[in-house]
C-alpha cells in the first residue's frame, strides 16, 4: 500500500527518541496546549474535536467531542476526566506502547480536554500489571508539573489542573467505564446500571467524562493541524484520522501498526503484517480483540472501519487483529476464550454468571471428544439467554467468539463430537485449570 504519515507513533520512530519532556518538546510537544490555553474558548475546543470526526478508540467508538459535550455547562461543582488506560482486551497493546515510549502525548491531551470540558482534577486509571507504563507516567508527571503544565496555575493563564495515576488490580471488568469508576472510587469493580450516565454521575456521582489513551493522544494533533486536516484521513465522515491496529497470531511481522482508517484487511494482514506466519492459508481473524466476532477470509477486503465491519457482522472494537491459519482449531479457540471471560466475569448478573461457566463446560466438553450433538442446540440456546441481558456489554462481548464460530465452522464441532476427538490434534487436548469462585 501507499506510504502515509505516521501521527501517534512518529516520535517514538525516529532513533533515539526516548519520551522524554525534552525530547517530546523538541518533537513540538505541548504546542497545541500553548496554543489553546488562555487564547481559544473551551466551548471552541469541543466544537474542534466534534468537526474533526474523532471517535473513541477504546472499543465502542463513540464521537469524542459530542461525549465532551454532555457535561452540563452549569454543573457548579466538580467535574472530572478520566484517562482509561486499563488496556485488559486479548490481543491488543497498543496504549500500552503509547504509554510507555511517548507518555507526554496523550498527557498533553489529558490537559486540553480537561480545559474544554472545565476539569480540575484528572486521573489515569492504568491496568495494574503495566507496572512499567505506570512509572514512566509518574515520571513524566513529574516533569510535566516542573515545566509548569500542570498544577496551580498553567502557563500563566490561571488554568489549574491536578493529574494522578491509579493502578487497578487487573480486573479486565474494569475497562467498563462504569467499573472503572467504581474501581477508582475504591470499591469493587462492578458495572453500574445505566441510567444515571456519567456524564451526570460519574465519579464520587459528579459530571465525568471517560477515554481511552489513543482518543486522548489524538488530541494535540487536531489542535494543532486543525479539525478539517483530521476529518480528511481515513474514511470520512464516521471513520477519520489513523488508527493503531494490534497484530498477532499466526503473521510474519506482528506489533502496533498506525494506518488510516479505511485500509482493508488484506493490506494490513498481508501488506503490512508480511502475510501468514507458515504461508498457510488464512482460515479465520478476529477483527477487534477478543469480545469480536470471527471474520472469515471472504471479509479481507472489508475496510478496517466502524461501518464496514459492523456490516461485516464484527466489530472494530479494541484494534486487536488475531490471525489464525488453517490448521487452527475453532473449537479450542472459542473455548480459549470463553477460559479467559469465565475468568473475568464479576459475577454481578446471573446470565453471564453462570453463562459462562455453563458454555465453557460444555465447549470444554466438545472439544475433549465428550459432546453430543444437543451440545450445539444448547450452546445456540444459552448464548441467546445471554446477548442483551446483562448491565453492562460483557455478557455480548463472552458469547461473540461462539456464536461466530457456530455460524462458520460448524462443521468442526460436528466432527468433534461425530468422532470424539479433535480432528486438528493427534494428541488429547490439554485439561484446562478449572476456575471457581
């Protein structure tokens, strides 16, 4: 494909680039935050961010300056912007990167966010186990408060905001933004039924607005090259500017990749990523991590956009790309999985609760040469009983890799039931670490 200019991953391309404050400054870090601060209206600000199209990046894709935009102007009292970094999909890392090789960029976002919807005090909520990201974000916390970006007075204009990193403890229902905030607030990280939303009552029950790391490091880019420039990359007007896409599993090159949205999944898979790993055929992908849907090679040239694979029967979700070559049971991916949501569920409703220990039995069943054909029927049944039923996306999210590989590879199953075994392995599959609670 075309060569196109990298955005959230320049910098740390360029050799010798260490994420530094001096470094990112000399890159034109904290530019577009003396630029806006003092001089352009918060409202304008706002309005800058709705024209240029950005959309959320953590998985649900909603337009970012209409989100801002639901604080209540005449709230009196505090209100608070919440950076989601608890980057807890399978097969996605990107904020983990940004985070760790170019910490100022989405921190500078942090701050013009915060001054466009009126915040005061911020805070990084960050997956527990990124132990490293959390204190290259301290550190540059740290600089940033010294150079007089954060803190009492900024630049001189009178703006004040205080900026705090939280570390979970690894609880992948947290990247929910409501168990995110119940999290912060220190209790145990479940999701909240909706409404109230948190743009009313968010956290400690005041005007909240939540996003993800890449929609805030988007931030400087539009301030500083302006709203149309952003609204013209990729595939406009629902899906503008770059994207990070996570590429993993069975590729020649896997790793972050920053394109314009719009690019099809042939380019990025075979183009970009180098192809399959094993020259193999590919037999299936996930699109956006682990709580999408399969795509099946018919979808390759399916643009890696939100309309285009929701239309695909997917989602764009987290930006994590899983390929899988033939070869690959679909069976034991699925079950794979469903291991990791029984795992995370919080157990607050009783569909997914108990859903998904019921399917993981069951797949976990099929695919050690113990099913029988009703399998299938009761899986379809339980996966029905679960989709929509739940407070919050993650009984959607757990039942997407069965479903999808019900619809395209149902056969599989069939023949691991017809001949009690799994036809990809010569060996028995391995027993899975039962989960309890």
């Amino acid at each position: 494909m075309a060569t196109h200019e990298l955005l959230l991953l320049k910098n740390m391309s360029q050799p010798g680039y260490s994420g530094s404050l001096a470094d990112y400054e000399r890159a034109g870090g904290y530019q577009a935050l003396k630029k806006v601060l003092g001089k352009i209206p918060p409202g304008d600000i706002t309005e800058m961010v709705k024209k240029s199209g950005l959309r959320g990046r953590g998985g649900a894709g909603f337009p970012t300056g209409v989100k801002w935009s639901f604080i209540p102007k005449d709230h009196p009292g505090p209100r608070y912007l919440i950076c989601n970094a608890d980057e807890s999909e399978p097969g996605t890392f990107k904020d983990r990167q940004l985070m760790e090789r170019d910490p100022h960029q989405m921190i500078e976002g942090m701050i013009i966010a915060a001054y466009a919807i009126g915040v005061r005090t911020s805070y990084i909520y960050i997956r527990g186990e990124f132990v490293l990201g959390a204190r290259v974000l301290e550190r540059a916390l740290a600089e940033a408060y010294q150079a007089g970006y954060l803190g009492k007075d900024i630049l001189g204009t009178g703006f004040a905001l205080d900026l705090y990193v939280h570390r979970g403890a690894g609880a992948y229902i947290c990247g929910e933004e409501t168990a995110l905030l119940e999290s912060l607030e220190g209790k145990r990280g479940l999701p909240r039924i909706k409404p109230p939303f948190p743009a009313t009552h968010g956290l400690f029950q005041k005007p909240t607005v939540v996003n993800n790391v890449e929609t805030l490091a988007n931030v400087p880019h539009i301030v500083n090259r302006g709203a149309e420039w952003f609204a013209s990359i990729g595939n406009p007007p629902k899906s503008s500017g770059t994207r990070v896409f996570c590429m993993s599993g069975h590729v020649k090159r896997p790793g972050n990749y920053e394109v314009p949205m719009g690019v099809t999944f042939r380019e990025i898979i075979y183009d970009i990523a180098g192809g399959m790993r094993g020259d193999k055929p590919l037999k299936a992908f996930i699109p956006g991590g682990a709580s999408a849907a399969f795509l099946m090679p018919e979808h390759l040239d399916v643009k890696l956009d939100f309309e285009s694979v929701a239309q695909a029967g997917s989602m764009l979700g987290s930006g994590g790309i899983t390929v899988m070559e033939e070869g690959t049971c679909m069976v034991w991916a699925a079950e794979n999985l469903l291991h990791f949501f029984n795992h995370e569920s919080c157990g607050k409703c009783t569909p997914c609760r108990e859903g998904s220990s019921w399917l993981l039995q069951i797949l976990r069943r099929i695919d050690h040469g113990k099913g029988k054909m009703e399998d299938l029927a009761t899986l379809t049944r339980l996966c029905g009983n679960i989709a929509g039923r739940t407070v919050c996306a993650f009984g959607d999210a757990e039942i997407a890799p069965i479903t999808s590989t019900l619809q395209y590879f149902r056969d599989e199953y069939e023949a691991h039931i017809r001949e009690q075994r799994c036809p990809f392995r010569s060996q028995p599959a391995p027993e899975l670490i039962s989960v309890g609670r």
